[in-house]
C-alpha cells in the first residue's frame, strides 16, 4: 500500500483511511455530509495526490495526444485544459484524463490513480512519434482546494489574481512560498476552487500555509467519500462507476468530448456508433420512493424486467434525496421515464432527471 506525501498528516488529524487505488487515503475525517457542506459552502481541501501526471514533451506531442484521446487537444492554448479520454478498439474508454496544455511543446496529462499503469503502456504502445514521455506520478502530489470562498481564502498565498483564472484554465505560478507550481480552476466538485500540482517535498508546507490562510474562512480537510457525492451530484463519471473499458463515451454522454474532425484511436467504429445512434445510455435518476440506490443494484421497467444496472448512487447530503446514475435502453432514456431500482428484491419508483442533480 503506497502512502501519500501527507498520509501521516491524515492519521494525526483522526481521518479514517482506506485503501483506495494502491493508496491508503483519507476516506472521512467528520463524516461525510459535514465535509461535504463545507465544499458546498465555504473551502474544503482534498489530498489526491494518488493521482497519476504523465509530461509529453517534443514536436509530436500534439499528434500523439490527438491520435490517443478523444477531444480535440489541437484547440488548446497554453494555460487551457481539457477534459478527454482514451478510447480502447473495443468501443470502450481505457480512461478519462485531464490534458494541460504547459508549453508551445509540452503537455501534462492528468489520469486516474487506479489507470496509471494501464494509461502509461496504452500510451506508450501508440508513441511511435518519439514523443519524450515522462511519468512524475510518484513524484508530484496534488491538493484539490474546492468550494465558493477558495479563492477569497487562498488570495494571500499567490501574487496572481486567482479570480482571473478561469474554469479549465491554469497558471503555473507563485504558491504558498513556492515558484513554478500550477493553479489549476479545475475541479471534481462542481463548487469553484483550485487543484494545486506541486512535488512532493514541498506538499506538507503547502497544506500547512493553506490551512493557515483558511483559518478564517471555515476550511477543514475533506475526505473520499465526500469528494464522491459532491461529483454524483453534478453527473461527474467515475471511471470504474459509470465508464469503463466496455462503456462507450457516446453511450456515456461524453459526445461533447468525442470530436469527429480528427482520426483517433476507433473513430471510425465510434463515429458509425453516432450515426446509428446508441442502443444504451447513461441517464440520472432521483428516486421517487424511499430507498437509496447502489452501486451494481439492478435497474427494472414497470414489467419487473431487468434493463440495466446502476453505476454511482447515494442518498445527495445537498438535495435530501436519494440520487443516481445508471445505463438504460435509449428508450427509456428521456426525461422523466419511470423506472425502477432494485433494493433487497423489491422495485422502487425512480424517474429519469437532467443533470445535473445539484444547481447552485
């Protein structure tokens, strides 16, 4: 089980850790619907230093982005990012990633923890561009800063105007005493905030001088669990939840991330898919009689047949109802169809709903 720079500061502040993706990480300090007003409300912070960072540096670099990914890297700027994945030949997702756009020939791709590997040979196999690939994984920690007053809290630990940054853009800057760290206005939480890249010796004086700055401001340390229902309710996809190797992003609805104006890896099966259009989709759902879905609970239709399966679900700590994700027949897909989920053999009422769940 690997530690992050900051497990030892996880145990001393009572949090219960778990294993999680190789990790041992601070799944709750409080309890979760606690943290989770606190990133709603005022400034939480999240150790996600399991994270795995991924540099591509040369002339290439934009070509082998673009052939592996599915968006299109090629409208970047420096200082923009971008939300994309990998597609696999099977019609799947190997993973879904960030892409940071660092110099004229340099990017950062953001993966999944659980994916480091698997990202790092798929990858790899495709780099036949010379492409220099560096994996800073174990070297780089990432703090997630989240919620409405972040940018007010953390203002005095950077000499940049934090409220210029915009979502999905990023500055590589002064932070916390240090130089050359990246100040990312990306998120998982649908709450405003930073994400903070910095290597690992200078994390726990980074986390010290954040939490000093946010004294005032109500900040505490936020757990797992709670990072979890803050991204269910705003229709976030976990991979390994909601998208996997056997999901397709059309299904997924992830079109918005899947640009036909370039080859890519299975383009080609995945722009037919488009065309035929998608036998299943992923679709919200809030649930209309008591009970709280799960994950793998069975998804029925009003006969009792089962049609599908839930991929995230939990009782919303801001809404007071019980919400989820799920694949449906597209039939059955439109907002407001009625389903129903599985909770100990029997089926509860539940209606499809837009995302996403929580509106601020």
């Amino acid at each position: 089980m690997k530690n992050t720079a900051l497990s030892h500061i996880h145990e001393s502040l009572g949090a219960k850790m778990v294993p999680f993706a190789g990790f041992n990480m601070p799944v709750q300090y409080e309890g979760v619907n606690i943290e989770h007003e606190t990133v709603r409300n005022a400034v939480g912070v999240f150790d996600v230093s399991h994270m795995g960072e991924f540099l591509l540096t040369g002339k290439n670099a934009l070509a082998l982005i673009q052939k592996v990914t599915s968006n299109d890297a090629s409208v970047l700027e420096i200082g923009r990012a971008q939300y994309s994945c990998l597609p696999n030949n099977e019609g799947g997702i190997v993973d879904d990633l960030i892409v940071y756009r660092i110099k004229e020939e340099q990017y950062l791709l953001v993966v999944n923890a659980s994916n480091i590997e698997k990202d790092w040979e798929w990858i790899s196999v495709h780099n036949d561009l010379d492409v220099e690939m560096k994996n800073l994984s174990d070297d780089y920690s990432l703090l997630a800063i989240q919620g409405p007053k972040a940018v007010e809290a953390m203002q005095s630990l950077s000499s940049i105007d934090l409220a210029a940054i915009k979502y999905y853009h990023f500055e590589v800057a002064d932070f916390a005493g240090f130089e050359h760290v990246i100040i990312s206005a990306t998120g998982y939480t649908g709450s405003g905030g930073f994400e903070i890249y910095c290597k690992n010796d200078q994390v726990e004086q980074i986390w010290n001088k954040v939490f000093e700055a946010g004294a005032a401001f109500g900040i505490k340390p936020i757990g797992l669990a709670a990072r979890d229902t803050l991204r269910l309710e705003m229709g976030f996809c976990l991979y390994g939840n909601d998208i996997n190797d056997t999901t397709s992003p059309l299904e997924a609805g992830l079109g918005w991330i899947t640009k036909f104006t370039k080859d890519f890896t299975n383009s080609e099966n995945l722009k037919k898919q488009k065309e035929e259009g998608v036998t299943r989709k992923l679709v919200a759902f809030e649930m209309i009689e008591r009970g709280i879905p799960r994950h793998d609970y069975e998804i029925a239709d009003a006969n009792g047949n089962i049609i599908g399966i839930v991929t995230s679900g939990t009782q919303s700590p801001s809404l007071g109802i019980a919400i989820g994700l799920g694949y449906v027949p597209t039939a059955l897909s439109s907002i407001d169809s009625e389903i129903f989920i599985r909770i100990r053999n029997k089926d509860v009422k539940a209606k499809v709903v837009k995302l996403p769940f929580y509106k601020k």
